[in-house]
C-alpha cells in the first residue's frame, strides 16, 4: 500500500513559513505583503476560491484586497482597475479569477499585469522565466509548484533519471509542470488527449502527474509499482449511495487501484488542492520581499 500524501500538512508547513517570514519582514519596518484578488461575476465556484484566497492571506499576516465587479464589466474598466493595481506600492501580488466572462480576452488580461506582481506565473515573461530555468526570479503557477513540492517530499530535490509522465498539456499546470520536472532532472514526456496508449506510457512513469479533468480516467494498471501518482484533478460526480442529489469529490485517478501500485499517491481532496492557495501565500512573500531587495524565500 502505497504513502498517501498529506497535502494539507504539508502546505500548512508553507504558510507557517510565509507566516514566520511575514512577521520578520514587518519587523525589519517593511509594509505587509499585499494581495489583490479579482473576480468578475458570480460563478459561486469561483466566488468560494476567492473568499478563501482571501482569508489564507489575512491569516498569512498580508494585506488583502478584494474586488468584485458585476459579470457586465466592460474589458476596459477591468484592465484600467489592473492598471491602478499594478501601480499601489500596497499591492505585491495581482490575481483575477479564471474563467474570466466571455466578452473579456483573458489573455490580454493577464498580459497586462505587472510581471512583477503575477503571482499566479500566468505573464508572458513568468512563463518565459520557467522555459529558461529563470526560476530565481520567476513566479512559477500554484498548483504545479505546489505539485512540484509534494513530489520532493517523496523524492528530493534532484530526480536525475527518473522518468515523468505529466498527462494534461494545460497553461495552467501541465505545461508548467512539465518544465519543473525538466528543471529537476526527470526525463519528462507530457501526454494529452491525442496520445497513443496512454497506459502505456503511463506505466512507464517514475513520476506520474495527472491533470485533465476526468473522473477516475488513470487506471490502477496504468500505475508503476512504487511510482509518485500526483492527482491535480478535482471533479464533482454522483454518490447516489450518499443520498439522492448527493456527490462527492474525486481525482483524475482511480485512487484505490492506483494507491495498491504507487510508492506515494496524492488524495482527492487533500491532495494537491490545499497547496495551490499555499503557493499563493509563498509567491506573495516571494514578490514582497524581493520589493525590498531581499533573498528570495525557497519553500
Ligand atoms: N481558476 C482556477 N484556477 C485558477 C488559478 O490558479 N488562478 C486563477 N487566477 N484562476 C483560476
């Protein structure tokens, strides 16, 4: 049976460090890191991400800021509200809530915040920085460096010859994850939806990532026995044996089956979800104390 790794824990260990470098910042006489969440509209998913978001950051000891705006937000107000952003000297990290609506270009939003306060690594130049190995002064997306933090847990930081198999070729996570696995060494093939036997590649991982959006999709036999099977997938299904109308939360992968095979598995929840709103904290601190001329904190 294999390690089930607990990502709460760890991403509580990353806030009480953003917790700690927070307070000796504010006692060396600099101001609070500062964060501005923005969300257009009323996705109630969203609308709970965000409030969480938010409460993580007071807790971190950070200013927080929120700006709702109404679904019929013009692109213009919303990209002259980034522009006010990008120039208070309060504010370190600028994040908008994806999806954006549908008559606002996401890109040229994100595009438009100071790469210096993108502490989602959504910016042309974060994305950029990470291609390079730039990763000193990059901003590196939450949930693949949050990933990326569960798999040295298990592994360290060097993963020379391993092989990795990030399955999802998102901006948002595979993508990114598959240039930190290449920065750490690993031998990475990212795999999508046109991949040939997927299984079995799959079953060829050291290191097996999986983030696209489909319920359960990798199979126990997909898994390598005593591989890392990091889960990014949260997905709400039926749970009929719950009670009528009820569901549950469940990975990209077929957790039971996978977790007889795997060395360390991520569960679904408390996997990698609680490490995306940690990383947050941690990119914050990072562009805070970078501001002030500052080593950049590792986590
Ligand atoms: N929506 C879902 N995930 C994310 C994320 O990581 N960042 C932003 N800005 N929006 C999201």
């Amino acid at each position: 049976m294999a390690e089930i790794i607990d990502g709460k824990q760890v991403a509580e260990d990353v806030v009480q460090t953003v917790k700690r470098l927070t307070a000796d910042l504010v006692a060396a006489g600099q101001p609070a890191p500062g964060l501005a969440v923005v969300i257009v509209g009323e996705d109630p998913a969203s609308q709970v991400y965000v409030a969480s978001k938010g409460k993580k950051a007071k807790e971190c000891g950070f200013k927080s800021v929120q700006h709702t705006l109404p679904a019929d937000t013009s692109e213009a107000d919303l990209l002259k509200l980034i522009g006010e952003l990008n120039a208070d000297a309060s504010i370190d990290g600028i994040l908008v809530q994806l999806p954006l609506p549908g008559h606002i270009d996401s890109g040229k939003v994100i595009q438009t915040i100071a790469p210096e306060k993108d502490v989602d690594g959504f910016h042309f130049i974060n994305v950029g920085k990470l291609g390079t190995g730039e990763l000193e002064t990059a901003f590196v997306p939450c949930t693949p460096a949050g990933s990326m933090l569960l798999i040295e847990r298990v592994r360290g930081k060097d993963l020379s010859g391993l092989n990795a198999v990030v399955v999802g070729r998102s901006n948002i996570v595979g993508k990114p994850m598959a240039n930190l696995l290449l920065a750490a060494n690993c031998t990475v093939t990212v795999a999508h939806s046109r991949t040939k036997d997927l299984p079995a590649l799959a079953r060829t991982a050291d290191i097996l990532v999986a983030a696209v959006g489909r319920p359960e999709m990798i199979k126990g036999d997909w898994v390598k026995k005593g591989a890392t099977v990091i889960d990014v997938g949260i997905n709400r299904v039926p749970a009929p044996e719950k009670g009528e109308g009820k569901t549950r939360l469940v990975g990209d992968v077929a957790f039971a089956e996978a977790a007889e095979k795997a060395g360390a598995i991520t569960p679904v929840p408390g996997g990698v979800g609680p490490m995306t709103i940690a990383l947050l904290m941690a990119n914050t601190l990072v562009s805070a104390s970078l501001k002030a001329g500052l080593p950049r904190p590792s986590f």
